[in-house]
C-alpha cells in the first residue's frame, strides 16, 4: 500500500474474535466509514447538494446493511446467544 493510500484510506485493526466473515465484515464497515466522510466534507464544501448526499448515504448504507445479511453475522450472534 502506497503512503497516499495509506493516507485516504485508514485501517484500524480488528480487535474482536477472528472469524473470516467477522474481517470482511470489519473492512466493509471502514470502508463505509471513510465513504461517510468524504460525502459529509462535499456536501460541507458546497461540492454536492444535501440532497445528493443523502442519496449517497442512503445508497452506501443499503450496501453495508446487505453486507451484513450475506455474511451471516446477525445469525452468528443469534446462535452463539443461544448457546450460551
């Protein structure tokens, strides 16, 4: 990874419990994170209208919410409940 795309786009690490889907999901939630920001700086910046901006959020916030319905992690947290 190059310094400037170390520089736009940040990773923290993941400190839960390791699981494959758990990763992705993590670096899909940055990712979505790093989106919000550079929406919210356009939209402060007169760049794109609120209205723009909400249609983005709202686009990339659908994306996240299937993210996690195809990776299985509410079910995972649902059946660990249980088991407990």
């Amino acid at each position: 990874m190059t310094d400037l795309n170390r520089f736009l786009y940040p990773r923290s690490r993941y400190q839960g419990k390791v699981k494959p889907e758990s990763l992705v999901f993590n670096a899909n939630l940055q990712a979505f994170s790093q989106r919000v920001s550079y929406i919210c700086c356009l939209e402060t910046g007169g760049k794109l209208s609120p209205t723009e901006s909400f249609q983005h959020l709202r686009s990339l916030w659908h994306q996240l919410q299937q993210s996690y319905q195809q990776l299985g992690i509410d079910q995972l947290s649902h059946h660990r409940d249980a088991e407990s």
